[in-house]
C-alpha cells in the first residue's frame, strides 16, 4: 500500500478538531479510501485500535456508542445518565492523552443518539464548550444525532439546532437520513420489521438536509442504503451503493457544487462484500462504523485461551501438580489476547477500506 500523495496535509499526531478534522476528511475522499469507525467500551479496546492504527500507518475513529460510555464509566455508578456523560468525556481525555504518542490521527466520535438520548449529547457538548474556554478545542471530533425514525422535519429541526454550537468549537455533525436496521445499544430496529423503502435514504431528504444545514456547520450523512447493524446471513443484506451515487449527484446538480459534495457515512460495515464498500468510498463514504467484528475479534481470543486452560480458571493451583497458574489467569495475560485479536481485525478494516500507509500525521 502506498503512502500518501505530496499534497496530503500533514497534521500533528493526535485528536483533530476543526480545519485539522475538515483536512483529513478531505484527504480520504481525494485520496479514495476511508476510515474504521471502531466502536469502544474501555481502555483496552481504545488501546487496541491505537495500536492497530499505529501498526498500520492509518488514521482512524474512535467511537463510543451510550451503552459503551456507560461501560467506561463503570457499571457499578448508580447514576446511569451521568454513567453514559462521564464515560464518554473519560474515554475522550485518555485518547487524548495517548493518540499523539502513537503517531497518527484520531476522530473522537459518539455513535447512534436517537431522541431519548439527546439529552447525552447535549450534555457532552456542555463538557466540550468548558473544554474549548479552557484549552481551545473541544474534546470531541464530532457527534452523532440518529433521528432517523423520527420525521424528517423533526430530525433536521434537531440538528439545525445543536450544529450551530458544535460549529462553534470547530465540530462537526452526524447525522442520519433512513433507517439502519438491526440493533445497537438500543438505536435501531429488527431488520424484519422495517419498511423496504425506509432502508434506502430517498435523495430529496438528502438535499433538504443539505439546503438545511450547510449553512450553519460541518455534518456528514449516514445515509442507509440498505446496510444493517450485525451480521446476517447471506442474501438478508441487499446494499444498493447506488443510491449514494444518487444523493450525490442531485445535491451536486442542485446546488452547484464540486463532485460528492456529501460527506457520507457507512453504517452496519460489518460482515459486508468488499467491492460494495469499495463502490461506496467511490461515492464519497469516508468513514465506515465496524462493532460486532471487533466484538467477536476479541471474545473469540480470550474464550480460546479459556478453553485451552480450563483448570486455571477453576483453581488457583493445579488440584493434581500443586503449580500455581497466576501466570494463567492473570487478567493482563488474557486480555492482552483479545487486544491483539482486535488489532489484527481492524487492520484488515484499514486493508479493506484502502486506508493503510495513509496516514497524515507527521512522523
């Protein structure tokens, strides 16, 4: 894979925010390739996809959905509004802290908010605006607001009112038109019982969000072409990259803009034919969400060596030999397994998406 071009920015390693967010945005799409959105739920998977991005020379994102902040927060906390606020802004400082040290460049993203959970992002841009007064930048990247069962005016009504404040900090915002079947966290809905036409964003909605809100900030669009959130058995799954085709060329012929003027978004990414997310980072898509693999990624590593060592997770020392087995069941020994199993599936998510060698970040 070969590295950027000589007219790719070149950004300080770590968090971006505002133009430095807008310039790697810009590069994927100039440069055809996209990004992993990896979705999080503690140090060990944000440390994972870290490592993964540092090996392979790629950008990335760094998501959390509610229920993952709620899990970084701790589940023991009793407050579980505050759990999913707190968690979240936690995991922001420790990527923070870390991302530059890495040597790459990292968008801190929350996943789905539908309308209950509003009141999440709203207090995590509270944080973001303390954050900004004091340091000048946000914590977070961007957000997502998913009002995609709601109806449209309502969702656009939404975004049009919390962009102008993530605008104001140099962030951007997610948006989603269609429904993304499937369940995450909450967000979303069975596949079986979603309207056919609802799975497939309708192009006239994209350009009401785009005459909507581009006036008022940076947003992309996860615009559903059929995608879902898991993975299904074949022929469950109809993606129609088409239809990104078709958003794109109208809001271009509308209003006179530049080819794939729509940041846009792919959701549901895993388990999907890889000439179809090639077809849709063809289309404008520069950023493609990736949970349930890397879920798998690491239960499957740990529950091998699980099943390889049965009695050291039974007993503290060998009933028959009398050997102690701390080496067996110390956390970091079997942790430090699923770690490795995440990092090698979201370097094939940088192979898959083009992204690797790619990086922007200055050496």
């Amino acid at each position: 894979m070969t590295g950027q071009s000589a007219t790719a920015p070149r950004l300080t390693p770590g968090v971006v925010t505002g133009e430095n967010y807008r310039a790697l945005v810009a590069a994927c799409k100039a440069g055809g390739y996209a990004l992993p959105a990896v979705n999080v739920t503690g140090t060990n998977t944000v440390n994972a996809v870290l490592e993964a991005a540092a090996e392979a020379r790629s950008d990335v994102i760094i998501q959390l959905s509610n229920g993952g902040a709620r899990f970084f927060a701790g589940e023991g906390l009793p407050d579980a509004a505050l759990a999913k606020v707190l968690g979240a802004v936690s995991a922001a400082r420790h990527v923070h802290l870390l991302a530059q040290h890495y040597g790459v460049c990292v968008v801190m993203h929350t996943d789905h908010a539908n309308k209950p959970l509003i009141p999440w992002v709203e207090g995590l841009i509270a944080h973001s605006e303390a954050e900004f007064q004091r340091v000048g930048r946000p914590l977070f990247s961007s957000h997502m607001l998913d009002l995609s069962a709601d109806p449209i005016d309502f969702n656009l009504g939404e975004c049009a009112r919390i962009l102008p404040r993530l605008a104001a900090m140099g962030m951007s915002l997610e948006i989603e038109l269609g429904v993304t079947g499937g369940e995450e966290d909450g967000v979303g809905s069975d596949i079986d019982d979603v309207d056919d036409s609802r799975l497939y964003t309708q192009p006239d909605d994209v350009a009401q969000a785009y005459r909507t809100l581009s006036p008022l900030g940076d947003f992309s669009v996860a615009a559903s072409f059929g995608n879902v959130h898991g993975v299904y058995a074949p022929g469950n799954v109809k993606l129609r990259p088409e239809i990104l085709e078709a958003s794109q060329s109208l809001v271009q012929k509308q209003f006179d803009t530049g080819p794939n003027p729509l940041n846009l978004v792919f959701h549901g990414g895993s388990g999907s034919e890889k000439s179809k997310i090639t077809r849709a980072i063809g289309y404008g898509v520069f950023k493609m969400n990736i949970d349930t693999d890397t879920q798998f990624a690491f239960a499957s590593a740990v529950g091998e060596f699980v099943m390889a060592n049965t009695l050291a997770f039974q007993h503290q020392i060998d009933p028959q030999t009398k050997a102690p087995y701390k080496k067996l069941y110390d956390p970091r020994k079997w942790l430090r397994l699923g770690e490795r199993n995440v990092v090698e599936r979201v370097k094939q998510a940088f192979t898959d998406l083009g992204s690797t060698g790619k990086t922007v970040a200055t050496a």
